[in-house]
C-alpha cells in the first residue's frame, strides 16, 4: 500500500475512482451530490494506491485561516478495516497543519461518529441531514 497526497489531475482521477464506486454505486447518492464545487483544479486529495489502484481516498478543503475540512472520505468495501481511513485523515490533517489549521471539522455521517471519536473528533451541536443522510458536525483541535 502506497499513500499519495497531492492536486494533480491523475490524482483526483484517482480519488473520483473510490468515490464514485463508495458513494454512487455502493450508497446511492447522485452524481451531482457527490462531485461538487469542491472538486476543481488545486484540490488536495489524499489517496492509498494497492497495486497502483487506488482502495481509499478523502479531499482537503480549507474553511478558513486557522480550520480545516478533511471529506469525502471513502474505502473500498474490499479494504476496510485495515486503517486506511485513518491514514487518510492523519496524512489531510498534517495538510492542514502546514498549512496553519488549528483546528479540523468534519461533517460525519451519524453511522461513523464512532471511527472519528477513535481519531480526537468530538461532537458539536445537533444532528442534521446533508444529501439525504443524518450527519453531525464534529472538531478536533490540531495543535
């Protein structure tokens, strides 16, 4: 297993790759749901390659100065459970420390509050629904 984190082309290729397979055919969201204005040239994407495919991936985005995003965070059924997700957060959370980030904030599907708990994110606020699915806000400081 190789992780890659860059904003190359090929590399969002890769990262679109897990995604549609995790989220589009897998769970059922749209197209349009899934790839949003969000993914455009200079995203950060972070992606675990086995064999030069890629199995798991997730996308920097920064909210502000001193907060950042790690999302789409997305296994391959055939890999999970090996840490790959963790990896991925680990390697988009040191983007955000270079970057400055002091603090990381993710919007968790309420069925994977449990992985983020084990990773430092804490819950804040009231569940909500995005994209048709019962999330929470959760934070985690950086520094």
């Amino acid at each position: 297993m190789e992780l890659k984190v860059n904003a190359t082309d090929w590399q969002r290729a890769a990262a679109f790759a897990v995604r549609l397979q995790v989220f589009v055919h897998e769970r059922g969201l749209s197209l349009q749901a899934e790839f949003d204005d969000h993914d455009r040239d200079g995203t950060t994407y972070a992606v675990v390659y086995a064999d030069q495919t890629p199995v798991a991936t997730g996308r920097f985005q920064q909210l502000s100065t001193t907060t950042m995003r790690p999302g789409r965070i997305a296994t391959l059924a055939s890999q999970r459970g090996k840490g790959l997700g963790a990896q991925i957060i680990a390697a988009l959370e040191q983007v955000g420390r270079d970057k400055g980030c002091q603090r990381s904030e993710i919007h968790s599907e309420l069925t994977a509050q449990g992985f983020y708990a084990q990773l430092g994110y804490r819950p804040v606020g009231t569940p909500f629904t995005e994209d048709g699915v019962a999330c929470i806000l959760l934070q985690k400081q950086l520094v």
